[in-house]
C-alpha cells in the first residue's frame, strides 16, 4: 500500500469518529448520542389515570367543600339583607299596626287650656266643616298614628309636638291626589325674633306634600329626592297656618307634589301665601320587602293578610296597603 493511500484511510477514519467543533476534536458520539430511548415519569402518569377516573372519596370531600362554601356565602348575605331592612321592617311593621285614621282623632287629650282652645278653634274652622263634609275626604291627625314607642324619636310627630311648639297636632284632611292640613306654630319656633324658622318650614312642606304623595305610590311609602322652596313672606310666631298641596303626576316608583303654606284666615277664603314649594318622592326599591316581612310578622299574630299579600306581590301598579289592621280585621 503506497503512502498516499494509508493517509487517506487515517484521515476518513478520523472524521468518522471525531466532530470537530472550534480547535478541539470530540466525539460526536458524546455530543450527538443515537438510539436513546425515552422516559417517562411513572407518577405522573397515574397522577393523570386518577384523573380519569377520580376516586369517590376525593369526590365526596369537593362536594362538602363547594357545600360548605356556599353555607357560608348564604349565611353572610342573609345577615347583611335583615341588618339593612331589619329596622325598616320594624318601623313598617309599626305603621302597619297603628291606629285609623277615625281613631287618631279622638286620641288627642290636653288639660292645657291654650292647647285646648286652639284644638277647638282648628276643628271648628269653616275649612274643616266644609272638609268634612266631602265625598272621599278623610279626616285625621297623622301624628297620633304612630305607636308610642316611635314617637320619642320623630322629629314632627315627638320633638317638636308641645307647648310653645306645635301644642296640638295638625288635622289632615286628604283624598287621593290633594292634601289640607291646619296647625298652629307655637312661638318657640323661631329664627329671627317673632319670625317662624324656615327649616320647620321646610319641614312641614317636605312632610305634607310627601304625605300628599304617598296615596299615589303602591306601598304608600317614598323616600324624598328632590325639594325646591320659594319663601315669600315672613310667618309670625303663634300663627294659625293652612298647608295646602296636590299631586301633579306620578309615574311608576315616582311622584311630583306641589304645595303651599298660608296664613289661615276665619273664613274660607285662601290666605296669604308665604311659603311655595315642590317636591320630588320616589318609592324604595326594597320596600316590598320590607313590607312583606311586617306582613309575616303580622300573620304569626293571627291576622288574615292574603288578600294585602297578593296585591303588594301581585299588583305592582294598583296594591294598597291598608290603612290599620281593624280595617283587615272587620273584613274576615
């Protein structure tokens, strides 16, 4: 074999077994290796066959789990629903209980004489004799229609109730869209010396036209939204005072009132205007369900409340609510 020929062998021998890569020669063998086969990881591969075909167990503990969860997201909510409406329902459950309106005109007793000969002069007063005397008109004291338990904390129907305040309270007189209220202001209601205060003022007008308002609402109960006042003249203390208002429209959940206050004259021609005003009032949402949770605390009492549920439930439009519990209790 001649010398050419034996470099040619070495040199294809060496390239068969070795790669160069940079200035070194290394196996290839060691860089590239063939025929190795892969492997797999046991475990996870049952981890995945369990899932397949998960054990009953493991089934059981989820289902407790999502159960448990979902306990406790019902209790927690259930909480907050009887923390925010519990007192409303209360107050509601209060309402719905009190007494008539024919009732509340004959629960107003004074040994004060001034108190005494003003509760006559505002029952006597040619407005509330020719009031009365209307088809569809009725006739009473709102703020004796609160139980006792309440009326500490009103501010109309306890607070401001006495002598040198409002020492009788105001007669009502109302139909489904106009509201009459006659009231004297004692003389410790003022702002300026001699001059009613115009907060009261407010006061009365926000109470009035709401009270006004709520004959055109479903449940009878609004909340106010929007009230705009025009004083036109100072009021006296120790004043005889008319309230007048009507309900100028009412859609859905909302109800507009206008109204007045004026000096109550002897007679029955309208007097001079002092205070205007007009008010937006809008029902609650939640008040239906206030309403229904007094109605099953009242059916727990042995009243016969279906025909009110169904209307308050049923009859978003034209349920009312009755105005006491007699009412109800005679109809049985």
């Amino acid at each position: 074999m001649s010398a050419a020929r034996h470099v040619s062998i070495c040199r294809s021998m060496y390239h068969k077994q070795f790669a160069p890569i940079g200035h070194r020669g290394i196996p290839s063998a060691t860089l590239r290796p063939r025929n190795i086969i892969p492997r797999f990881n046991i475990q996870a591969i049952r981890h995945q066959s369990n899932i397949t075909s998960p054990n009953p167990s493991l089934r059981r503990a989820r289902f407790r789990r999502i159960l448990a969860y979902g306990a406790f997201a019902f209790f927690f909510t259930s909480v907050g629903i009887v923390a925010t409406a519990g007192p409303a329902a209360t107050t509601i459950f209060s309402l719905v209980s009190a007494p008539s309106d024919a009732e509340s005109l004959k629960l107003f007793h004074t040994a004060h004489e001034k108190a005494a000969e003003i509760n006559k002069h505002i029952t006597n007063h040619p407005i509330s004799v020719a009031l009365r005397e209307r088809p569809g008109w009725t006739e009473s004291r709102p703020h004796l229609r609160y139980p006792e338990t309440i009326r500490p904390h009103s501010l109309t129907a306890g607070t401001l109730m006495g002598p040198g305040k409002f020492p009788v309270p105001p007669l009502v007189f109302s139909d489904d869209k106009e509201l009459v209220s006659l009231s004297y202001v004692g003389t410790d209601m003022c702002g300026h010396n001699g001059i009613v205060h115009g907060g009261l003022l407010a006061t009365m007008l926000d109470e009035g036209l709401a009270r006004c308002g709520f004959n055109s609402l479903p449940s009878k109960i609004a909340v106010t939204a929007n009230l705009m006042i025009n004083y036109r003249k100072p009021v006296p203390a120790g004043s005889y005072l008319v309230l007048r208002a009507y309900t100028t429209k009412a859609e859905g959940r909302k109800v507009w009132v206008k109204g007045s206050i004026e000096l109550l004259r002897d007679d029955e021609k309208p007097g001079d205007v002092l205070v205007e005003a007009e008010a937006l009032y809008v029902e609650p949402k939640y008040v239906k369900v206030c309403i229904l949770t007094a109605l099953r605390r009242l059916s727990s009492n042995g009243f016969s409340l279906f025909r009110i549920f169904f209307k308050l439930a049923l009859d978003e439009e034209h349920s009312t609510l009755p105005p006491s519990l007699n009412d109800l209790d005679s109809k049985q």
